[in-house]
C-alpha cells in the first residue's frame, strides 16, 4: 500500500534479512535448495494453521485490548 519508486523497492528487497540469511546458508553450503523449500512449506502450513485458528475462533474480550502492548513496569 505504500507508494515506493521501483528503486527504491529493488533497494530495500536486497537488505530482506530473511533473504540475505536464506543466500549465505546456500553460499556456506549448510542449505540445500530442497531443504529450504520443505521448511518454507512447513513454516507456510504453520502460518495458514494460526490463520485458521485466528478467524474461526471467537474475538478476544475487549478487557483484551491492551494485552500486550505496553511492557510491564520494571520498578515499583
């Protein structure tokens, strides 16, 4: 939804960490391209799970609001 020049897309998909991890492990030869595929289709499958899970079950109460989004206060 964000409206970015092609530069600047193409800019920022080459510092993806996700990306850049996936290529050194290739590199490094500690991955294998089938090896990447299954876990990318496992991680998928974990993902539409909690999707599912999210829109099937019921919507949390409104007293829920604001779980964690403030971090607890370390001093009393």
């Amino acid at each position: 939804g964000v409206n970015r020049s092609a530069e600047d897309l193409a800019c920022w998909k080459q510092r993806d960490p996700v990306r850049r991890l996936r290529d050194a492990l290739f590199e490094q030869r500690y991955m294998t391209e089938e090896a990447y595929a299954a876990l990318e289709a496992r991680v998928h499958l974990q993902v539409e799970t909690a999707w599912r899970v999210a829109l099937d079950g019921d919507p949390p109460p409104a007293r829920a609001l604001g779980d964690f989004v403030y971090a607890r206060r370390r001093c009393p």
